[in-house]
C-alpha cells in the first residue's frame, strides 16, 4: 500500500538531465537560453520582491552571475532550464541588491502560495546549495573541492576524491496501537521537546549506519516512547532537503501500549482517538509527509 501520490516538495517536473550535465558546453548553452531562469537563494532563504512573490533572474542578470560564479543547474522543463544561484557570499544587502530583491523569505513559511513544481524546485536549490557551502573541502585530505558536472559532483584538487550531494535518510512513522476489541482505533503521536502545547506529531528520527529502515522505526519509537513495535510498512517518501534529508513514511503496529518519554526528545506521548487526532493535526502545517500519514489513518 502506497499513500497519496505527488507529496509537497517531491515533483519538480524537472529533467535533471544527468546523462548530459557533464557536458559543460551543454550547461553554458542552457545558461544562455532565454527561456532560462535563475533561482537566486541567500543563506537558505529565498529572495522575494516587494509584492512578497518569489524572485526569480534571468539569465542576462550579469550582476547576479557576477556575484554567484557558477548557478547550479537543477533541471530542464517545459518552459526552460532552471538553474539556482548562491549569493551567500554576500551581505545580505548586497545580496537583495543584485537579484532585484527587496527581502529574504523562509521558503516553508512561502510554501502555502508557491506551485507544486516550484516548492520542489526552490526546496532542491535549498538543498543542493547548501551541500556546496559545505562541501568546499575534501573530507578525507582537507584540500579544496571544486565543482563540477552542473553543480552535481565537486572534486578534490588534493586526492581527486568525488564527493556527490549528501542526503541523510530519516524515518517517519505512524504507529498504531494494538487491536482492542470494543475500543476505538488509536494512534501515537508525541510532543516534541519545545514545541508548543498541543503540536503533537507522529515519530520520526535518522537512520543510522548498518540500519535497515524499518528497524529504524522501530528503534526510534522504542527509544523515544518505549513502545514496542512490530510490523512496519513502508508508505511513500518525500524530499526534504531542509537540509538534505529524505523522509520515508511508514504505518507501524504496536505490540505494546505502556508509553514511557525518553525526556530528551519528546515532552509526551498519548494515545490519540481519530477525532482527538484529527483536532491535532488541524492546527499544524502541512507541507510534510507526516500530515498525508495522520489524514491515511483518519480516512480509513
Ligand atoms: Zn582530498
């Protein structure tokens, strides 16, 4: 069983072209067209314009380019190429300056008002500039990387090391309680140390090395609430390159019910009916796999 297809930040609709990007002549090409457009990002945020919509550059944006040294390339679509530039370099200011800007913006918080395709496309620049900005020297040498096949590899000037974007997968879990005859289905959700009273949300956490993914739920969810738990299906994914994370979202079954918080992640953990949990979920934000597993469950 897969859950709802076309989650946020996962269709960019975007050719990633990775047969053909190493080809630089193919990138400058593309760079010149002039259907092109040019993501310009600063620091992880987005750049909007006064009337608070997104500020994308074209290609001619000479001061952008100036600024950035080589956008990355994202992809091909019908309208054109997209690429992403870096201004993080910059000041903030001088930043604004050159993409034609009047502020920086969170892109989750523009999420509500942004395209499918184009929540994808600014949440892969997000991440894909970032793994540059921290990749800039070799890992294994110390010597500096340098970019290359259209923002898709860096290359060690020391050891010739490649090093390709990093993503760090994490586990999502929906866990439900175990079947009680005359009682009324229940989830877990938990409250996060700092949230505010009354976010409860499902289970999640990173998978760590030598772990398969389902055993990471069920790790995760004993560590964090001390339930047990048994069988594990896998859901659906979704990007999550804030910073360079994916998310894999699975329904678990509980083989126990006794709740004990670890303290350290989680504030608490109850038992939510579909009406208690249907009354948490309304209030949150919905631009993560997490809401498409609560709304599964709430629709069965
Ligand atoms: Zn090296």
């Amino acid at each position: 069983m897969t859950i709802v297809p076309g989650l946020p930040y996962a269709a960019s609709g975007l050719d990633r072209g990775g047969s053909r990007r190493g080809d630089e002549r193919w990138i400058s090409g593309l760079l010149a067209g002039q259907a092109t457009v040019i993501i310009p990002m600063w620091r992880d945020s987005c750049l909007i314009d006064g009337g608070g919509q997104l500020r994308w550059c074209a290609p001619d944006a000479a001061d952008l380019l100036a600024a950035c040294g080589q956008p990355a390339f994202l992809g091909v679509r019908a309208e054109g190429a997209v690429f992403a530039a870096d201004l993080s370099e910059l000041d903030e200011p001088a930043a604004l300056s050159v993409a034609g800007a009047t502020a920086t913006a969170d892109m989750r918080a523009l999420f509500a008002g942004l395209s499918a395709p184009d929540a994808a496309a600014l949440a892969y620049a997000k991440g894909l500039l970032r793994w540059h900005r921290e990749q800039r020297f070799c890992g294994a040498c110390g010597s500096a990387t340098q970019a290359s096949h259209g923002g898709h590899q860096r290359s060690c000037e020391g050891c010739g090391r490649l090093l390709f974007p990093r993503i760090e997968p994490a586990v999502i879990a929906l866990v439900t309680a175990p079947p009680e005859p005359g009682r009324a289905d229940r989830c877990l959700l938990a409250r996060h140390r700092g949230a505010k009273p009354g976010a409860f949300a499902t289970l999640a956490g990173f998978v760590e090395i030598g772990e398969s993914l389902e055993d990471a739920v069920r790790r995760e969810v004993t560590e964090e609430t001390g339930v047990r738990v048994g069988e594990v299906s896998y859901q659906g994914s979704q990007p999550w390159p804030f910073p360079s994370g994916i998310m894999a979202g699975f329904r678990a079954r509980a083989l126990t019910e006794s709740i004990d918080v670890d303290g350290e992640e989680l504030e608490e953990a109850r038992w939510f009916t579909r009406d208690q949990a249907r009354a948490a979920n309304a209030g949150q934000r919905h631009d993560s796999i997490e809401h498409y597993l609560i709304e599964g469950w709430l629709t069965e």
